[in-house]
C-alpha cells in the first residue's frame, strides 16, 4: 500500500444477535477496497462473532453472511483485534477464536487514533 495510506478504526459492541455486526463488517471490507489500511476492535458481545462455529449463525439479506464476511476481511489484509478482558470475561481462549484474529487491549487502537485514523463505531 502506499505510504499515505490512511487508517481506519471500526469499533464493533455487536454480537451474532445484531444486524450491526454484519454491517459493521461489510463496511470494513469497503474500507479495504477503498484502499484504506482496516482494524477492527470487537468489544463486549462483539467478540462472540469471532468465536469458532458462533460466525456461522449470522446472515443479514441481502449481505453476505458474517462468515463470508470476515474470511473476507481477513484474506485481504484487515486486522482482526478483540478485547482481551472481554475474550476473558467469557472464558475464551486463543484456540476458541477463528485463525488471523489476535487477542489485544486497546491501545493498538489508541495509537492508530492518535495518529490520526478515522474511527466507526457499531
């Protein structure tokens, strides 16, 4: 990617439950072709969507399901965060979580906005 490639920051609270997950992620992966460098920061029931066989149960129409949804995000580059003490309040572990997604705090997110990414949140 170029050098002046900007950031973006898209915050997800949503789980499985919620439409705005699947929204959240299909705006994600238009922040890719857009050509911007994508993070994505799941918190609270948000990390459900992340766990091994949980992704499968959601599908907004007419988008794609999440499953597609993020193996897309994933495969084009896209960082795929999720809260450690929201991993851990729900007694996940690494191998509970589908392969590319890293367990982190937030201030890898911090410091992509204080240099200045633009930041959605769902």
């Amino acid at each position: 990617m170029a050098e002046n490639t900007r950031d973006l920051v898209v915050l997800v609270t949503h789980g499985t439950d919620h439409e705005l997950s699947s929204v959240a992620l299909t705006i994600a992966n238009g922040g890719l072709t857009a050509g911007l460098r994508v993070c994505i920061f799941l918190t609270s029931s948000g990390v459900d969507l992340v766990r091994n066989r949980a992704i499968n149960t959601t599908q907004v129409k007419p988008l794609e399901p999440l499953s597609n949804l993020v193996q897309d995000f994933l495969s084009r580059g896209g960082n795929l965060w999720a809260c450690t003490p929201c991993v851990e309040s729900r007694g996940y572990k690494q191998e509970d979580l589908l392969d590319g997604v890293v367990i982190t705090g937030a201030s890898k997110m911090h410091e992509l906005i204080k240099n200045g990414a633009a930041t959605l949140s769902f």
